[in-house]
C-alpha cells in the first residue's frame, strides 16, 4: 500500500511538471541536449519524451527547433535589458555610455553560456541557418540603437535621414557580430582583450559619429555662402 502511494504521488509529480512547463524549460532542455550530444535532437516527439513533457506543450511556444534556436539568443537580448533597465545608473547615461553598458551585460551573459553560443555559431557558420539564426536578436538589437538617441546631423530631408538611421542600424549591427567573433576567439583571462575590443570600438563609433564639428562645418559654411551673397 505504501509502495503504491509513492508510485502514485510520482506519477502526479510528473503530471504537474508536464502542466506546467515554460518556454525557458524548452529552452534549458534544448541547449543541454545539443551540448550533450553535439546535435538537434531527432524529432520534436522525442525530445518531448526525453524531457517528460507533452509534444503539444512545445508547439504552444515554438513551430521548430530552429524558432527555440533563434529565441536563445534573442533571450540573451531581452535579458540583458531587463537587467540594464533596473539600473537608475543606466536610466541617466547618455547613448554613449548605455551601448556600453549593454555590451558589457550582453557578453556577461554570452559568456555564462559560452559553450552553447559557440556550438550553435560554429555549427551553422557555413550555411543560410548561420543568418537566420541571429534574426530576431538582429531585430530587437536595431530597434534598440535606433530608439537609444544616437544623435546625427539634421539635414532636414526626410529620404537622407531615413538613409542615415538605416545605415546607423547596420554598421551597428555590423560592429556587434565583429565583436561576437572577437570574443569567441579571444582566449584571454576572464575575457578582458574583448572588454577593451568593447570599450575602444564603441567609443572610436561615437568619436566618428560626432555632430558637433560637422554642425560647426556646416554652420560656417552657410554663414559664408549668405556673406559672399551680400558682398555680390
């Protein structure tokens, strides 16, 4: 009688845990597979089984394992922010030092999952997988710059500030996947050749994106143009 009390409060453990999953339990139970086995798993059904968890549950978060793959990284993302944003530091920073403070979260988190962040780079680096898999960190990342306030010149065209914002989101986005690559390569204690590849790109980015001399350029340029107006 005891014995199957125990067997039955276990068969009632299991079935809550199939009820109650998450999409960061999947998501757990993904990256621990592909580090243990160097592979996808072979079907949705068997990893569900694996991970004592209805097939269903994982089709109310994900249509494939590729969609689990894209969400780790952008979770790196949302994560990130969630952490910044509880910063009344980070609330007062200007562009500058909040793109900095994101890199430095960002890679801490990177970092705390290294072995997976490599694994799914290295895996797909030579095929069309190794670009989608970055397209939703790609989109909320750009959507960050672009709501971060970097300042640019106003030229008061509509087309060429739409030009300028665009190009400012996919140099950006440029200089995050070179670091990336830096920092996977990078074998320096505690990773500290990527905090100064962080530190000294960002801020050579800033540095070239400063409006106030080509303001002053600009500024001088009217004022001589209107002079040598008047002098005709």
């Amino acid at each position: 009688m005891v014995k199957h009390f125990v067997s039955l409060q276990h068969n009632l453990t299991i079935m809550a845990r199939k009820k109650n999953i998450t999409s960061n339990d999947i998501i757990t139970f993904y990256m621990d597979y592909v580090l243990e086995y160097n592979e996808q798993p072979k079907t949705i059904y068997a990893f569900a089984k694996a991970n004592n968890f209805e097939e269903q549950k994982f089709y109310e978060f994900f249509g494939s394992f590729e969609a689990v793959e894209k969400h780790v990284f952008n979770a790196f993302f949302d994560n990130s922010i969630k952490v910044l944003e509880q910063s009344e530091d980070y609330n007062s920073f200007d562009a500058r030092n909040k793109l900095l403070s994101f890199y430095f979260t960002f890679f801490e988190n990177l970092t705390a999952n290294r072995s997976y962040v490599k694994y799914a780079l290295e895996h797909h680096k030579n095929s069309l997988k190794g670009l989608s898999l970055l397209s939703e960190l790609k989109s909320s990342f750009t959507s960050y710059i672009e709501h971060l306030g970097i300042e640019l010149i106003d030229i008061k065209q509509e087309q060429i500030d739409r030009i300028q914002r665009r190009g400012l989101k996919e140099t950006a986005w440029l200089q995050l996947l070179l670091t990336m690559k830096f920092w996977i390569d990078d074998t320096s204690a505690g990773f500290e050749k990527t905090d100064i590849f962080i530190e000294k790109s960002v801020n050579t980015s800033f540095d070239v994106l400063n409006v106030a001399p080509v303001r002053s350029l600009i500024d001088f340029g009217k004022f001589i143009f209107k002079e040598k107006i008047h002098m005709n």
